[in-house]
C-alpha cells in the first residue's frame, strides 16, 4: 500500500491487487472520492466487478475502468471463473 502527502494539500493514494476467486468476495474496506479497476493483461478470463445490487460487469484482460465515483471500495464485489491465477488492480483518490 502506498501513502503519499504533500504539505498543506494532502493526497492520498492507496492501491492493491486481488487474485480471482470464483465466488463474489467484497472488497476491503477503503474511503475514497475515486476508485478504479484494472484487470491484468495477462488474464485468461474476465473478472467480474459487482455492487450489493448484483449489477455486474465484466473486465476483460487489460482493461480499466477509469475513475469510478464511490466513497468507499467496499460497496464493490469481484469474481473471476479462473480461481486465483489471475489478477485485477484496485486505485483509490481520497
């Protein structure tokens, strides 16, 4: 995780990655103004994002979201068919 500051203009960035999982697994906790996902270009299959609604969309290999407007990285879900050989990045702006 990565934290960064500057003085009198503080920003924080944090990020991480999860491997797949073929059940829905929600994301840590995590306060934001902007969130974004990325899944590995190196992926075989999707990995789906979701909300508590199950609206759901899919992440082919290498592709972005852009920045989501969300307050929290937890009111997300994610899921990818594969198991844990693949991967998706996560980027908060606070």
């Amino acid at each position: 995780m990565l934290v960064r500051t500057t003085p009198g203009n503080p920003i924080y960035n944090r990020y991480g990655v999860v491997s797949g999982t073929a059940s829905a697994v929600q994301f840590p906790t995590g306060s934001a103004l902007q969130i974004r996902f990325k899944a590995d270009p190196d992926n075989a299959e999707d990995f789906f994002i979701g909300n508590e609604s199950n609206q759901l969309f899919p992440l082919d290999a290498g592709d972005d979201t852009g920045w989501i407007l969300a307050d929290n990285l937890n009111k997300f879900y994610y899921s990818n068919v594969s198991g844990s050989a693949e991967y998706l990045y996560w980027w908060l702006q606070v």
